[in-house]
C-alpha cells in the first residue's frame, strides 16, 4: 500500500476489518516490522484520538514516532504553483514534504477543512500536496473532506458490535454550536457504502452532504422516522455543504436523546468524538444507554496499527 | 498501586526513601518493566523538571512515553457533570479520561490551581476527575493543592543529606511577583509529617496555609527566630490562603540571604525551582552556600521512577 | 569531543566528511553506542529539518529523545548575572541548564538571533550560558551566529557532489521580505576556509558579513562577474551586519535564477532551506536545473549523526 487518503483505498472492507480485529487480539504480534522505522505526525490542527492511538499503532509496531505541529512548531508552508513567497508563507510544499521524505519512512497529516473555500477544500490542497511532493507513503489523520481512519475504526466496531448480518444503520445529523467539516460524515458514508448494511442518512432539509457521495442513499428527513428499528445510529453534526461551512440554525431539536433512541431496535449509540454532550447527544445516552463510543476510540489504535502495517509490509516487498 | 495522586498515597515513607536510593544507584535495573507499555504525559500548564525527569523516569522503566499540552495541541474539556456544552469546552472528561486510558498504562496529569476559585481548587477538579474516569492509574504531576512527586523527591534528599537522625527543618515563606499556588509547600509539609524531623513553618502573618494540612505544626512569624539552629531551610513563596489567591504586600525582606543562613546550624538551602534569584533567595546562597536544589531535581527522576515501578508491579500483580 | 557550538570545534573537517560519508552508508551500524542515553533538543525558536533530522541522527544512534519547545512549554529564562528577578523571567540558566544536564546526556539548543541587539547576539547569550552551566555537552542548532550543523551538512554535501578537487564556490546573497540573521553565512564562511575551494562572497553594498569572519575572502559586489565559471551557487539571505539587522532595500534584482546559473560551469544550486520561491530563488532552478537543496537537507542528518557519535564515544573513554 503506497498510501492512505480515502476509505477507498482499502481493497477489501471485510478482509481488513477481520485482520484489524486479529491484531487487537495481539497487538504486538507485529513489533518487529516498523523497527529501525519513523513515522513522522503533522498537525496542521489539535487532535486528542488521533494524535495517541496513532502514536500507540506505531509504536506497537515497533516505529519511532516524531511529532510535530507544524504551524506553531514550524512555519506555514506555501501550496500553490508559482507564487512569489513574499508574504506570509516560509517554505513551500515542495521542498517541505521532499525533505520530510528523507527523515520519516511514513508521513500523517492532519489539515482540515476551511470551511471557507469550497473548491480548495474539495482540492484537498494540504492531503494532495503532501501525496504529490512525498517520496514516501502518506496517511490521512483527516483532511478536509475525509477521515477514513477513523471510518475503518467504525467498520470495525460495527463487525464487532452487529448482531444480524445486514444490520440497519442510521447517520444522524445533530446541532453543535460551530460550524464543523464534512470529513467524518463523508468517510463513513463511503465505509457504509462497502458494508452490506440497510443504510440511512437523516438531517435537516439544508444539511445534504455531497451529492457525489450520497448517491444512491436514502434520505429521511424525519429523524424519529429514520431511528425506527435501526440497529446503529451514528450521530455527527456538520455543517451546511450547499451553502458551504454555514450554520443554518434551522432545526434545534435533532439532538438525540434517550427518548428517540427507544425507536430503535434496541440500538447502539455511535459517534467519533470529541462530542458535546446535551447538545449533540444527552448525558443519558452515553451513561445509561448502549453507547460504544468508547470501543470506537479504542478501534482507532487497531484501524491505525492494520494500515501502517500494509503500508510496512508494501515497503519490505 | 492504583494511582498517586497525594504523598499520603505512600503507604511507609521511609520504605519508600530507602528503596528510590536504591533505584538511584541502578537506574536501570528495570528496564524491562515497563516494556511496551505507554505513560501519557498530560500538561494543562508549563512544566520543565516534572516534563523532563517524568520522561526520564519512565525510560529507565522501558516505558513508552507520549506527551500531550492538553490545551494547546487538544482542546479544552468540560468537568461539570450535566452541562450543556454549547460553549467553550469540546469533550467532557467522562470520555476524555476514558478515551486515553485505552491508548495509555499510565496518565500523569499536571493542573494548576486557578488561584481564583478556592472551593473548585480544593474539590482538585480536574485530577479527581481523571481519577475517576480514568481506567487506569493517575499519577499527580502538581494539581491544584499537592505536589507529591515533589515532596517524595525532597524526602529522598532529606534523607541523603542529614547529618542527624532528627533535623531541624523549617519551610519559609519568601516573596514572589506573582501569586503562586500552595502545592508545593501543601504536600511538604504533609510529608515532613510523616518523618521524625523537627519542623517549623515560617510566613508573614496573613499566610497561613490550610489549617487542615498545618495541624499540629509549629508556627513562627519571626524568620530569623525560626532559622536558628535550622538543618535545612526550604523555602517557597505561596500566595494567601485565607485571602484566596492574593499577595498581601506585607513583607518584602523575607528573602532568603547568606546573613540569614548564618542563623542555622550550618543548614542548606532548598527549594523546588524554578526559583527567582534575588527574589526568593540571594545569588550567595546558591552559588556559594549549602545549597541543595540541584540534587532536589535530580531526585525527581528517582521520585517518578519509584511511583511508576509501584504501579507497573501492581498492574502485574 | 565536549561540545559542538561552532564549525571550528571539527579538529579535521576533511575526516569529519569521510566519516559521515561512511555512516550515510551504514546509518544504524552504531545503534547500541547511545543505547540508555538522552538528548534534549532545546527550541527557543521554529524549526523543522534541525527537529526532525536531529531527532533522526539520535535514534539511529540509540538514544531516547526529549523534545522540549522552550518558551511556550516552560517558561522564560534569565540570562544575566545578578539580576533581581521580579519581572518576566522565571528561572535562571544557571538552575535551569544545571537540571536538565542531569536528565540529558547531551542538550542541544536553538537560539536565533534577536537583529536588535548587536553585542549580545555576538556574546550568544544563550548558547554560551547552556555551554558555562549546563555539565553535560551541549549541541548547537543554529545560535545568534552560528549554524554548525548546517556547514557540516553542506561540507559533505560538496564533498559529494565536486566534479574537480578545487570547485569554484559562490555565497551569494539573495532578497527576502524579512530581516534573517547571520548564522548560515556565517558557518558557511568558516567552513569554506577550511576547504581547499576557491570562494567568492557576492552581495550587494551594505551587506558585507563579520569582517572578523569573511577576512581573506574574496567579495565581489557584481553578482553576475561572481558566478562566472561557479560550481556551486551557495544562496542565502541575511540582514545588514553594519546597520545591524536592517533591510537595505537596495537590491531587488539579486533573485537567483536560470539565466543567471548559466554564467556557471553547470553549476549546481545550493541553500540551506526553507527557501522563498521567486524570491530568492525562481522556480526553474528548483524543479529544473542543478539543484542539490535536497541533498543538503537529507545529509543533515549524517552531520547530527557524527556530531553525537563523537560526543557519546568521548563520553565513553
């Protein structure tokens, strides 16, 4: 596996979620391969999950980790072709992700969404760049427009957690006080996509995710409607992509609650986290109810340990 | 031991002196302890001896180590239960804590007192709330009212150093700039409790500690009349307790100077550092006086590294 | 060896390149020699290849890493003597490099210069103070003056690329929006002299290096007449020694670029990083022509390497 910025470049869901769950068995059945290896974290933004389990993944892996917040340990890096750097930025991409190359064996960056610039975070300017300039492979930690690490930990806490074979799962959208990226929704909608389940997608009129992405998905914009009989309901909020990175402040009353978790088959609450309780999610759905969001952090290490891993072994080969 | 949050979690001081020396002389005589097991190092506030002797510490244990700033590289945490989070805070302790107890053995935590909010800064909010929805041990690096790691690092050096059985050891008040907390000074005069030492405090009148923690023991207003015959003078500057969080401006000769060094029994000078020379104590004290702050530090690697054994023994246990 | 803190503490800069040259070969041949070692790299100021490369240089060697941003995860340090320190600074170098020498095996410390203050730059307050107080060898990663590492780096990398035994070499400056120190130029000056190269210094009036540094060597104010028959186009910008600190303004047109590389004999384009595109350097010469800025960049860290493999092997005699 040359890199890792999609949930689409996995060839085989099924076959990686069940040797993902091999090596959350035996985490340190692999420590040999990453020896001698860097892997090199760049955050362009704060990360709490991804910055340690990734960290953990590697090291159980036997890698040295270096980790680095770029803008505030560094300096901004110029991405565009050609430009005159006489302002703000101090080294450009191209030499920024070369030279990176030559210290690190794998490179993770995190660099979110604007919101700002539809069309330059749709380019997934930072992400690409690094993947174009790199001469090693590159690991998406969530970019603008995906976070398919944290998709593969659904995938595998889904396998884990599913009690039929084609369970129904519900992505319900929910209010958050800022205006968040589309990245988690979009990565779990493309895992789902792989997956056999009955699949779902609730939000208020206003807040449909990339069309590209949601094809052929069904839409219901009655949350109590779609939470019937579903067997997973994954909540995230996001912000509007039509008229992109707004708050459309139309609908308050899509937090979900115990109440609307009773229309479910006895469902399982789900979300990447960090999440604002009693906004996103009432208190009692995380202390009562059966909420895995805690497996889910904890499949982060698994999902992060399994492709540096196809990333370690592509290299040996 | 299942967390070290306070000194009185040692169960026999001098036990535990007698074994840290130990582990002083053969520093890595455990080096296979704490194989592929992780310590996260979480800071809320600066920190230079506890970041790097912490670090230290648990590579002497063969411990994996990863530091987080919380507030800087993460975001901040809610603490009150039942909160609506549409503020400020992004993620509540409940999943925070939870969260990286699965990525890590071990969480040292470091979370200063407000100074501002007497009542949440006795409470130790945020590390009583680690403790408590952490799945792991917690291990206190300066909270808002104990420094134990501290206290059990000037044990060790109270022990190599006297020349008596029972010293005499006064903790004097000195001033400071800035309004500074109680914790070190909290968790010394807790531990000096637990010794055979003859012990005196001395402060302005206005800066007496918390009369739970100074139960018992000997008060003097006058520093010079406190010094005399004195083993050891350790010295810190607190801000007021009763007057929560001020500097009362009352005294500025309580800095410690050679002259007044001369009172003791030839006794040396310590103090926890960082120290404001010229401040707190004169330059003759620590540049040609019986001073001791360099070896206070250097215990600090034996301190953490004792507590971190304690653990990883139990946990094996 | 004792210290690293100029180019002139390599006793042979010649054996110095061979054997970096051999450990570029055969990096992890001494990966026991740091085994239970620690470095503590020391930042005052952003970096990225220094940070990872040294990182690198030290993991290939063995030893643990303790990263420490100086400013923004402790606090300011006080480097005059006999200071009363009621204002900002909250610890004074003589305890603080003391401490960390006694977690650290070798400390390493980047310090820019401040470009305001002529004299203290060149006493390197910093740097020196880590050398008086610190008890252990200290590295320097670029100070107020001085880049040694970057000189060793661009030695071997000459070393490598020469297609004759006497290359003609060319410093030249460049423009840049923002006032740069001295430091590169500086340690490349120095080390040039210790080569057998033919060396040219060319800049516009106004920017003459340290007399003291470039004395001997050749300077030519026209640019173009400099790089005639060139093998190497050293390029970097630095602010005005005389008016110290200051941007002259006076040459905008002393851009590095491909028509200007074709007065060279197929010269090859060199600098430090990071770079301004279209700044100091145009693009073409980066992507198209004779550049060796990766190069220099990957051999940073063979000169890291070196640099603490002959302060762990002098620590073990």
């Amino acid at each position: 596996m040359k890199k890792f910025v999609s949930i689409k470049d996995i060839p085989s869901l099924p076959e990686w979620v069940e040797e993902a769950i091999n090596i959350k068995k035996q985490p340190l059945a692999h420590k040999e391969l990453g020896a001698n290896k860097t892997i090199g974290l760049l955050f362009f933004n704060p990360s709490l999950r991804t910055r340690l389990s990734t960290q953990k993944a590697a090291r159980n892996l036997g890698m040295d980790v270096i980790v680095m917040n770029f803008n505030k340990e560094g300096w901004a890096l110029e991405f565009e072709d050609g430009s005159v750097m006489n302002a703000s930025t101090s080294e450009h991409i191209k030499e920024g992700a070369a030279v990176i190359s030559q210290y690190c064996d794998i490179v993770a960056v995190r660099a979110f969404a604007s919101l700002e610039d539809k069309e330059k975070d749709e380019a997934e300017t930072v992400l690409n760049s690094f993947v174009k300039h790199a001469s090693v492979p590159v690991v998406n930690m969530e970019s603008a427009t995906a976070h398919p690490l944290q998709a593969l930990a659904d995938a595998i806490t889904l396998e884990e957690q599913k009690k039929v074979q084609k369970p129904k799962v519900v992505l319900s959208w929910a209010p958050h006080p800022k205006a968040l990226p589309h990245a988690v929704a979009n990565s779990f909608v493309e895992m789902i996509k792989m997956t056999e389940a009955e699949f779902v997608i609730t939000h208020p009129q206003g807040y449909e995710l990339d069309p590209e992405i949601t094809q052929g998905v069904d839409i219901e914009y009655d949350q109590e409607k779609a939470f019937e009989n579903a067997d997973f309901i994954y909540t995230k909020n996001w912000s509007s992509y039509t008229d992109y990175g707004k708050i459309l402040n139309t609908e308050a009353n899509w937090t979900v609650t115990g109440e609307k978790m009773k229309l479910t088959n006895q469902g399982a609450f789900m979300h990447c986290l960090p999440v604002r309780r009693n906004v996103v999610v009432s208190d009692e759905v995380l202390d009562e109810g059966n909420s895995l969001v805690l497996e889910q952090a904890n499949n982060r290490t698994y999902a992060a340990q399994l492709v540096l891993k196809k990333i370690l072994e592509n290299a040996d080969s």
